[in-house]
C-alpha cells in the first residue's frame, strides 16, 4: 500500500467523522479539484449574479430602497471577491485563470441568472427569493469539511439575511399595495417559481457531481433535501402569507412522506438554459466579456494582469 | 426555524419580541441601556450597544430619547434600526413614550466599539478595520 | 455670529442656506447615481467592491442633505429627489455625463471629492450652527474616497496608455470643475454667512489641492476659465435629463413608493 493511499484512507476517515480540513494540509487531487469545481461555480454565481439586479439601483424607487439594493449588489461583488480567494487557497487556479475560463464559457454559474430581472417586483422578487433559497444553500455549506469555505460562508450569510429582509419589504409593499402592484409580484413569482426550485440543481437522481461531493463532505445536503427545505420553511409560507397565488395547480403537502409535491420541472430546459440557450445567456456573458475588455488596461496600468 | 447552520438566518429580525424586563424600584437609565443590549445590529452578530452606536440614553419623566449613530451615513439598515431600538425601550415598564434621535455629530469610529464586540466579530468571520486588527481569516 | 435655529435667522440667510444644501444635495445624488453604472462591472472584483462602496456613500450624503433641505422648506428628501424637474436641479454640470472610462471616472470624482471636501469645509465653518455635524461626518467619509483617488491617478499615470487617458479625461473636465464653485441660490452665500470662505476662495483651494496632485504625477491642469454654464442656475444637459427620468422609471409609475 503506498504512502499516498494510506494518507488518503486518513483523509476519508477524517471527513466522516465531520472534520474540517484546511488547504495547508495534505489534501487529495480529487478532493481539491471536486472543492474547487464547487467554489469556483459560486464565485461566479456571485459576479454573474450583479448582473440582473444592477440596473435597478438607478431605478429604485425611493431613496431607503436605492441605499439597500446598492449595498446588496456591491456585497455580491464582495461574496465573489471571497469565493475567488476562497478557491484559490485550493492551489490549482488563480482568479485570473478563474475568471477566464467562466469568459471562455469553460465553468458554469447558477442558472437563474439567465433570466431576465424585466420589472421592479423581479428586483423585489430575487432579493427575498433567490437569495433566500441561497441562504439555504449556503447555510448548510457552512458545514462543509473545506474549512476556508465554511468560515467564509458564515459571514455571507449574515449579509444574505439582510438582502432577504429587504427583499421581503419589498414584496410585502406590493402585496399589500395597488392592483397594479400585486399584478406585478403575481406574474413575478409566476415567471420564476421554477427557475426558483431549479436553483437548487438537477434532482438528486440526475446529478452528475453530487454523490462525489457529498462523500467529500463539501456538500453537506442534497439538491432534493435543501429544494424541500426551502418549500416548506420559507417558499410556500411567504407566498402564503403575502397572499401570492402559487403558479402550480398540483402542488399539495404530502402528510405521510412529509414532503411537498409539486408538478414536474422542465430539466430538459434546465440543460438547454445550462448550455447557454437561456434567455440572457448571450447578455450576460457579453456584459461581463465588455467589462473585463474594456478595462484590460485598466489592470495592466494597476499591475493585476 | 433554521438552526444553527443559518447563522443570521433570522428574518423575523426587528419584528422579534424581545424579552420581558423587569425594573427593581424606579426605573433608571441603567435600566434601559440594559434593555438596549438585546438590540441586535441586523448584519452583525452583535447589538448595537457593543458596536458604540447608541451614544445617549436620556429619561425625562418617563419619556425616553435614545440618541444613535451609524457607522456610515449610506447604511441601508438605518430603519430598522431605528424600528428595533423604539420596540425595545417601549417595552420597558415605565416609559411612556419613545423619541430616537439620530445623530452625527460625535461621528462613530471602531474606537467606539466595546472590547466583547471585536471578539465576537473575529470569532465570527468579520475582517479588519471592523474587527480591530483580527485576521482576515479567509486567506 | 452664529445660527442655532432657522426660526429667528433672517430670509436672505435662510434662502441662501435652503440653496446651498439643495447644490449639494443634488451633486451628490448624481454622482451616486452616475458611480452606479459600475457596479457589477468595474475593472476588478476588488475596485468593484470600492466603486459600489463609493457610490453609497455618496447616496446616502444626497439623502442626509435632502432631509437637511426638507427641514427648511415644506416636503420630504424623498419628493426633492424624484419630484423635481431637471431645471430646478442645482448640481455642477461636471457630473452629469455617463463616464467615457474609468480615467474619466477617477478624474471627474476626484475633482468632485476634493471640490465637495473644500464646501464642507466652507459649510462646516459657516454661520449655521446644525449642519457642522453632518459635515464633518461627510467630511470624514470623503477622506477615503480622495486617498482611493489619488493612488488611481498614480496608477494610471505611470502606465503610457493610462496616462493619455488621464490627460484627456482632464481636457474635458477641467473647466466643468472649475465651474463648481457658483451660487446656487440669488445672492452670494458666502456674503450671506452660509459658508465660513468665499466662493473664489473656495475655487483657489480646490485648484491648489487638485492642481498639486496631478502635478504631483508630471500632469498640468488645462489652462482655462470656468464652463460658462455650471449647472447652478439650472442650466442642464440632456444627459441629467436621461439619468433622471431612468432614476423616475419606478417611481412614476406608481409601484413601491411608500418605502
């Protein structure tokens, strides 16, 4: 048995029982490439992420709401800002490399960010929603066995708690407002009810890292477990609350499984929209393409590439 | 309803109930900066008492002024803020009513911080300037 | 003599005052509202986190300065900041325009920064008691954005593209900057006690901070008068126009007002 395996064998036993590890350690190659396949897609979740939102600080509609969305788009620059030191603690990329490679189409980012933000209550709506199901998401990493991830993640969630406060304001003014403005959340949720679960991922069945991920330990719920979680503790509740009509006819509370059931998602759309048919794929890699070009000597007078 | 796992996770935030407190004799200033201390800032783990932010707490015939600062003249949790410290001194026994006052002009700085703030922002994650010359743990 | 309370000052101080607050107000709400085009898009992760940071606090110094203005004249900062037509804005025209790039950027808030940090002075030791707070608040928090500014401006200069960019952002700014420094309201504020240093004064120091930091890198400021038309008088151009109606888009129709 060589050195290596016996080293490996520690590492598997370390990760069962809850260990966290630190990138100091000797990590295997399989561990440190499945670790960073993760934090670089939530990097660039993060950076792609500004973008459907950041045109509707200027348009904010009252100047507590500018303060707030503003700091909520700049905090998502920042969780990128984190998440890209983050994977480059792994050794194997720098951000340079990273951000090239998400530019090339060559690392993927979360899917819901190919759709279109088209109103106010889509502002309101991905603030309250979208970052609340990624509150769920990142809660549960928390515990993940890469230790750098788990302590970053701990302070993104203090920040993603107030994005949600603030998108839940604004979901409970429209709710409680004019005919207009109700129409405007309806047809919101309406649109993105399954982007929404979607965000979770492929069901547990279908995906493709996720066995791998979980026997690392960098993943300490499945897509399925936190897509529940966030339906019965958060989704349906709110929607609920406000009033919101839930855009499935066949969604019900299976009592005996203890699950919600709800009509099938479209993963054939889900795939499309991953490999870039979605509807602002093309806009979102050309606003970052723009970005990143126009500003190429920018970085080269700043000295960073 | 999320554990431990979310920290922060608390949505329900500012609309809380905060604990009951109960005043031995007549009710004092004391009384009130104790109250203050359940006052959470809503994106730290810590109350706003230890960041330095409530600067005056004046009693008036049971009438209360709490006067406070922001760290930052742009922070978007100004109203809640705001919310949160007149839900709690209402809840003292014996106020009978609220003003809060918001100020700058003994402008905030990290100096104003309580030693058990820094603490609990290092232990949590927080970096530097906020934390007070802790690590930026993330590198 | 000083002013501690509006109700016994006379109206040409209070007319004068309500006016400068306004000026500074509105610069500081289209600047914000200009740094926010680069959030999500700056040069760096880093610099986009910066940018964004600047641009909040620039929005919040507009909010902080409406209510000033709110409490002088009947209304709310919320209606002085979407109710108003672009004529009765009294921002400098320097800030009106989308940037061309990020030299431009770094030179037109820059010039701004140092520009604004100069009237606050001003403000701060005028006759009006109250707002010395609030200024020296700003103040503080502008302190950072001019140190962000100058190290940009040395960055780029020393870089020969970065340096071309720089020189021509300053051709076209220059004049605009120089032109910051009118009354915004009927009479000369500085007469009337608003601010503790004539306006002239006030345009010396800023030319001889600003002036000594581009020199400070090999560049000289453009040989110039002030832009005949600054924008305190209401002249504006098309493009406060565009930035303000895309900041009304929500609010005029009528969808999440009441925040």
């Amino acid at each position: 048995m060589s050195s290596t395996t016996i080293n490996r064998d520690g590492f598997r036993d370390r990760i069962e029982r809850g260990e966290q590890v630190e990138p100091t350690e000797n990590l295997p190659r399989e561990y440190r490439e499945a670790a960073q396949r993760m934090i670089q897609f939530h990097a660039n979740s993060e950076i792609v992420g500004t973008l459907p939102e950041r045109r509707w600080i200027k348009k904010a509609p009252s100047l507590r709401r500018k303060r707030a969305i503003s700091a909520k788009v700049q905090d998502e620059a920042g969780h990128a800002q984190v998440l890209y030191r983050v994977a480059e603690t792994l050794g194997l990329k720098t951000r340079d490399e990273m951000i090239e490679d998400l530019l090339e189409g060559d690392a993927k980012y979360a899917n819901v960010f190919n759709y279109e933000a088209k109103t106010w209550a889509d502002a309101g709506y991905i603030a309250c929603f979208i970052d609340g199901a990624a509150m769920f998401r990142q809660g549960s990493l928390t515990e993940s066995s890469y230790a750098p991830y788990a302590r970053g993640l701990r302070k993104i969630c203090y920040e993603e708690s107030f994005h949600v406060k603030h998108g839940e304001d604004i979901i409970r003014s429209l709710a409680t407002g004019s005919k207009k403005e109700q129409e405007m959340l309806q047809d919101a949720v309406d649109r993105w009810w399954e982007p929404t679960l979607q965000f979770f991922g492929p069901r547990d069945d279908d995906s493709v890292h996720q066995d791998e991920l979980m026997d690392w330990g960098l993943k300490v719920k499945t897509n399925d477990e936190l897509r529940q979680q966030f339906l019965e503790e958060f989704y349906i509740p709110k929607l609920e609350q406000y009033g919101v009509e839930i855009p499935d006819d066949d969604l019900y509370y299976d009592e005996e499984a203890g699950r919600w059931e709800y009509s099938p998602l479209d993963w054939d759309r889900f795939l499309e929209v991953s490999r870039g048919g979605g509807p602002m794929n093309d806009a979102r890699m050309d606003e970052r393409t723009r970005a990143y070009e126009d500003n190429v000597w920018v970085r080269r007078a700043a000295g960073v590439n | 309803m999320l554990a431990r796992n979310e920290p922060g996770f608390d949505l329900a935030a500012g609309e809380e109930s905060f604990p009951p407190v109960e005043v031995d004799g007549e009710l004092t200033e004391e009384d009130l900066w104790a109250a203050l201390e359940d006052v959470e800032d809503p994106e730290l783990p810590v109350s706003l008492v230890e960041l330095g932010l409530i600067q005056e707490v004046r009693l008036e015939d049971g009438h209360v002024t709490v006067t406070f600062t922001l760290t930052y003249t742009g922070c978007p949790a100004k109203e809640i803020m705001e919310r949160m410290i007149e839900r709690r001194v209402e809840t003292v026994p014996g106020v009978d009513s609220v003003t809060v006052d918001l100020r700058y002009d003994d402008p905030w700085t990290p100096a104003d911080m309580h030693e058990s703030a820094r603490e609990k922002l290092g232990e949590a994650g927080f970096a530097c300037p906020l934390a007070g010359g802790g690590v930026c743990d993330d590198e | 003599m000083t002013v501690d309370n509006l109700e016994n000052a006379e109206e040409s101080f209070v007319n004068a005052l309500e006016a400068e607050l306004l000026a500074v107000a509105d610069d500081d709400h289209v600047m914000g509202n200009r740094l926010c085009d680069w959030t999500g898009v700056a040069p760096t992760v880093e610099e986009d986190v910066a940018i964004s940071n600047v641009a909040q606090d620039e929005l919040g110094h507009a909010e902080l300065f409406y209510d000033q203005v709110a409490e002088i004249r009947e209304g709310s900062s919320q209606e002085l900041a979407y109710e108003r037509s672009p004529e009765e804005y009294r921002n400098a025209r320097l800030l009106e325009a989308p940037f061309e790039d990020w030299a431009d950027t770094v030179v037109r808030h820059y010039c701004y920064d140092v520009a604004d940090a100069v009237r606050l002075r001003a403000l701060a030791d005028g006759e009006y008691e109250p707002i010395e707070g609030v200024a020296q608040k700003v103040l503080d928090e502008e302190a950072y954005h001019t140190e962000h500014g100058e190290v940009w401006i040395e960055t780029l200069a020393a870089d020969v593209e970065g340096r071309e960019r720089l020189v021509a952002a300053l051709e076209d700014a220059w004049a605009d900057a120089l032109a910051f420094f009118e009354p915004a309201g009927e009479v000369d504020p500085a007469e009337a006690g608003v601010y503790g240093r004539p306006l002239d004064a006030q345009r010396e120091a800023f030319v001889e901070r600003a002036g000594s930091t581009f020199e400070s890198v090999g560049l000289s400021v453009p040989d110039v008068d002030p832009a005949a038309e600054t924008g305190r008088e209401g002249a504006h151009s098309d493009d406060l126009e565009e930035l303000l109606a895309e900041t009304r888009e929500v609010y005029e129709q009528g969808v999440d007002v009441g925040a």
